[in-house]
C-alpha cells in the first residue's frame, strides 16, 4: 500500500482493525476513491448510495466497514450469535457471488488475528434463498449467521415467519445491491416495505447502504433506499457516493520486438 495516502484515506483505513487493515494491505495495493468516502460514512452510522462502475470495489466499499466493526467487537467482548448485516441482491446468482466474495476476506481476517496472537472471530455467513436447504434453513434458526445474504423476495418470507423475525431482530446494517434495477418496479416496492418492516423490527435506525453501477437520477434512488429518513429540507438523509459509470480503461498500443518480415519467400 502506498505510503503516502490522502488525509480521508488515512483517516478512514486509521478507524480499521489492524488484523482488517493488515488483509487489505495484502489484497490491494489502495482503496479506491468510492471506498474511502463509503467507509468513512458508513463508519460514522450514515446511510451511503454509492454509484460508481463494476469493477470500483463498491461490495468491498460496504462489506469491509460492517465487517470491521464485527472484529472488533468479537475481539474485545467477544461476537454473541446475533445477526448484524442483511446483504440484498435482486438475483440469487449474484447471491451466491457475494458469497463467495465474502469467504476470502474473512479467512485473511483470521489469519491476520492469529498471527497477532489475538482471539479468533469467526464470522458466520448463510445465504438464504428459496434454494437454500432444509439443513441450512434449520441451522440458520438454531444458531444465527451474523450476515445473511438473501433476496427481496426471501427476506420477505423471514420477515413473516417468527423464527425468521427472531433471527432478524438484532440487525443493523442492511445492504441493497443493484438498487437501480428495484427501484422503479414492484420488487422494489415490495423490498421498499420490507426494509421498513425490518426497521421497525430492530427497534434502532439501519444504516442502509446501496450499491449499483448505473443510476438514472441518483437523488431518486437515494431517496428510494433510506425511506422516510429525510433532512428537514425533506432531501434524502444519505451520502451519495458518486464516482461516475464509465471505468477507468488503460489503454496501451504494443508492437512486437522485431520489424515486420517477409513470411512467404515470393513475397517483396
């Protein structure tokens, strides 16, 4: 990681935990812009939209800053079997990306813990779709996953069910991706209503984090995201992280090291 970093930078990867920090520095060589404004809302309990192109590190931008603090917290007082995180996607594959994109950073976190002779956090994750086992479903109930990663349509469905609102009640964090593609359609209202069916569950105000890489009016879809929780100018009370929706492209012309030659010998 670059030595010298920008002040927000530094100040936002300061707030991680040094077993967080030491895995990022091993996994990339520095945030992006879209990261560093997302973790030092997020980290300040703000609601955050971040509108930036794929590739940007948006899941990473949202994940780290909840992660990190389920480190410290198991670190110092040890992490009670309670759900704390809600990941959103409109489709189970990308579901099951996310997934999978989570196990590497929890398994370079503990590393990280052990090698510093720090008590181990084991930070569980289930998702839960309409495909998701019966096995799961019912390990899900006994023992809480501390991130769920789910679907509008199967976060619904706990949020009907006792067990499923019991496993729910302790959230704090809940993570919409590809928010643009709910937004303006009956999914996105019927996930509009769940997310207030799940604020008024926990009893505490969430902090709601959206992703997407394409955003028509990016004022409308925060103000889709967080609800009624609006400034008294009645504007969304949420940081909007807008880094563009064109990736940055490195374009480079090469030529072979050699001139070009005659190949057939009748050619001149």
């Amino acid at each position: 990681m670059p030595s010298q970093l920008n002040p927000d930078t530094a100040a936002a990867l300061a707030r991680f935990h040094p077993a967080v920090r030491a895995w990022f520095a091993s996994a990339f060589r520095a945030p992006t812009s879209a990261q560093t404004k997302a973790w030092l809302a997020i980290q300040a309990g703000r609601h955050v939209l971040v509108a930036a192109p794929t590739g940007s590190g948006k899941t990473l931008a949202a994940f780290l800053a909840a992660i990190d603090a389920l480190v410290q917290e198991g670190v110092e007082h040890g992490l009670p079997d309670e759900t704390r995180i809600v990941y959103v996607s409109p489709l189970k594959a990308l579901s099951n990306d996310i997934q999978r994109n989570l196990e590497a950073p929890l398994a370079g976190i503990r590393e990280a813990l052990a090698r510093a002779g720090l008590p181990d956090v084991n930070i569980r994750t289930l998702m839960r779709t309409g495909d998701t086992s019966q096995r799961d479903r019912v390990a899900m109930r006994k023992v809480a996953p501390h991130i769920v990663v789910t679907t509008p349509e199967s976060l619904y469905i706990l949020l009907t069910s006792k067990s499923g609102r019991e496993t729910l009640s302790m959230t704090k964090m809940v993570i919409v991706d590809e928010v643009h593609a709910l937004a303006p359609n009956k999914r996105g209202m019927h996930l509009a209503l769940s997310l207030e069916r799940l604020a008024q569950l926990t009893g505490r105000r969430l902090t709601r984090v959206g992703l997407s890489a394409t955003q028509n009016t990016v004022s409308a879809v925060a103000h889709y995201l967080i609800g009624a929780d609006l400034k008294a100018d009645g504007s969304p009370d949420c940081l909007i992280v807008d880094a563009g929706h064109v990736r940055e492209r490195d374009i480079a012309i090469e030529l072979p090291p050699a001139p070009f030659e005659v190949v057939m010998s009748h050619e001149t």
